[in-house]
C-alpha cells in the first residue's frame, strides 16, 4: 500500500469514526441492510455456502463463494470464521484445502473442517451450515507459504492438518512442479483419511510426489504405528527439503527433532497449527485501557483481551485468527504492562508492539489505537 494511501485510509476512517463512531463506515449502515440479504454487507465479508461434501465419518469440506472484493490467498494460507451461535459471536481460524488458482479460476474456496465432539463451533457448523447459507470470511493470512524457488519438499501431515498442505499439492499440480515431494500423511485408521480422492488425483498431476499414509492401528494387539525415524531415514537428500509440518503437537515435536538430527536446516522447516489458548492468566491482569487515537477509556476484566475490549467498546481494529499466531492485531502500546495470555510472557512497561488478540493490561495502559 502507497503511503498516500495509507494516509487516506487513516483519513477515512477518522472521519468514519467522528461520523459515525466506526472505523469502517459500512458497519453503521449494516445492521439496516442485513436483514434483507446478509451479502449485501459493507462493513463484513459474507461468503456463501455453494455446497458441503462428506469427507470421513467425522469431517465435512464446506466449499465457499467469497464476495468479489475479497482479495484472495496464497497456497497454505488460512481464514477466520465468524459465527453466531445463540446469540455469541465465535471466531475459529481454518486452513484453506485448495489451490489459489481454483479459486481465480472458479471464484470457490474449500474449507474441511473436523467435528471436534466435545467442541461447540464445529459440531453447530456441521449440523447447522446448508447450502445457500451465508457466514463472515475474513481476508486470508499466514505464512506457511511455498518456496520461492523450486525445491524438493517433505510434508508431514497428522490428521486434520492435510488441509493446508492439500492447498501446497494443488497449487503446485497447477504450475507442473517438477522437485520431488514426499509427502508422509499419519492418521488413526483408513476411516479418518481427509482428502484421499484429492490425493489419488495429485499423484496423477504430479509425477514426482511419493505419497506414504502411516496409519496407526496396526491391528488387534499391535502397538500404534507412528511417525519414526525409519520413515525419514528413507527420503532422499533430505538436508536439501523444504520440510513443511501440520498436525498433532505431539507429531511435530517428533518430526522436528527427527529433522534436526538429521541436519535439515532450521531456515527449511515450517510449520503450522492452531492451538487453543491454554495458559491461566495471573489474577492480578485487568486494568483501564486508554485507547488514543479514539479517545476512549475502557475498562477490561481478567477474562477479556484487548481485542475484544475494543470490539465490546464498538471499534473495529484490524485481526486475522484471533489466537496469536498471525500477528495481523499487532498494535503500538505506548504505557504500560500486558500479560499474553497464550505465553503468561509480561510485557515491559513501556513502548512496544503487542499482539491485540491474546494481550490483557495489568494495571493501567495506553494503546496507539
Ligand atoms: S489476530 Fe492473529 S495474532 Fe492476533
């Protein structure tokens, strides 16, 4: 972006926020044209529901139509949903399962999403999206990109975490890819196997891609078969791989350390994966938050983060997953200390950029927003 248009934009939305009280004008006017077509929103990006595929017994694709303006994505990237579910608005970051140029080609985007049974978000999606439906996209983000160059490539996948490495093997069909890639796919039985019509298609496109599904049970009384080093022992000029991770925790922990013993250069291994907020914050987090560019004070309680203060506040700062991986909230604190809530990692008190998302004050602060 231009820095004149950055400036306009700053522009725009201090004139929207004098106006109006928002930063995108759009979102005043949307609560008068949402209900007579959900898509017709200016502030949100609505997407639509073309049609839903079963995948396995406890995973669905739900392939989506993003509005025109959306900008679009790179292979391996990821968006944000926004859902409402009996009146709350939840957000759940999932990888996109196909390839950027289906999606120029097509204006569709898949979305494969695992039915997490103890979960509230993906048992309602499963049950409650219809074809036809509409829900809130955001713009996509990430970085578990491609190589720039051609190179050879190792994914090691577990279970759900096919998805973005799915979008890598499409997208490189599309540009006739010529490095080898193994790709070494661990799952808990033929049954849970995401994509395998997708794969089938790939090994055709792409001459050169050595596809091993490791499943883990063996059969009666066998240990579960997992990830070990026989496995990597096995690829070919493995410190020259691009290696790219998704699955498990416990998975890539292995993986990785399979790799670095192995010598695979840091530089050339990425990985990727959402996990939930697991750390307590301390008792004494919360505190008044001044958020000067706005001109506002808030007041934010233990349980809340910045983000969704300023949201409750009815701002609408800039966020992509929502759980601290994509940096897209990233915001100037001027004063003050802040507690991450998915490190327990306390700020220092003064100037510093901090992630909006998954940042809680402790005591009072100052915020460039
Ligand atoms: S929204 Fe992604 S890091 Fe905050």
């Amino acid at each position: 972006m231009s820095a004149f248009n950055a400036q306009r934009i700053t522009a725009m939305q201090w004139l929207s926020r004098q106006l109006l009280n928002q930063d995108v004008a759009g979102r005043y006017f949307d609560p008068l044209i949402e209900p007579l077509n959900p898509r017709w929103a200016l502030g949100r990006m609505i997407a639509t529901v073309e049609r839903i595929e079963d995948e396995t017994h406890d995973t669905r694709t739900f392939v989506l139509r993003p509005p025109r303006r959306w900008r679009g994505f790179l292979a391996g990237q990821h968006v944000t949903l926004a859902l409402d579910i009996n009146g709350v608005r939840h957000h759940r970051t999932f990888s996109l399962a196909c390839a950027p140029e289906t999606w120029q080609r097509e204006g569709l985007i898949r979305i494969t999403i695992k039915r997490t049974p103890e979960g509230l978000v993906t048992p309602w999606m499963h049950k409650n999206l219809y074809r036809g439906g509409a829900l809130e996209i955001s713009e996509a983000f990430g970085n578990f990109l491609l190589p720039d160059v051609e190179a050879p490539l190792l994914y090691i996948a577990g279970g759900s975490g096919i998805t973005p490495i799915l979008s890598h093997l499409e997208s490189l069909a599309c540009r006739e890819y010529t490095a080898p890639i193994t790709l070494i796919y661990c799952i808990r039985s033929a049954q849970d196997q995401i994509g395998a019509q997708q794969l089938e298609q790939l090994q055709h496109k792409l001459p050169l891609l050595n596809c091993q599904i490791i499943r883990a049970d063996q059969g009666e009384g066998q240990p579960p078969r997992l990830l070990q080093a026989s496995d990597i022992d096995s690829i070919k000029n493995i410190q020259a791989r691009h290696c790219y991770l998704c699955g498990p925790t416990g998975l890539m922990a292995v993986a990785t350390t399979l790799l670095e013993t192995r010598d695979v250069p840091e530089e050339q291994v990425f990985q990727t994966f959402f996990a939930p907020l697991t750390n307590p914050l301390t008792d004494t987090a919360g505190g008044a938050v001044t958020l000067m560019r706005s001109n506002r004070e808030l007041t934010v309680d233990s349980g809340q983060s910045l983000l969704e203060a300023a949201e409750s506040a009815g701002l609408s700062p800039r966020f992509g997953c929502r759980m601290g991986i994509c940096h897209q909230c990233s915001c100037r604190k001027t004063t003050g200390t802040v507690v991450n809530r998915n490190t327990g990692h306390v700020s220092g008190p003064g100037e510093e950029t901090i992630q909006l998302c998954v940042s809680v004050p402790q005591g009072p602060v100052s915020l460039d927003l």
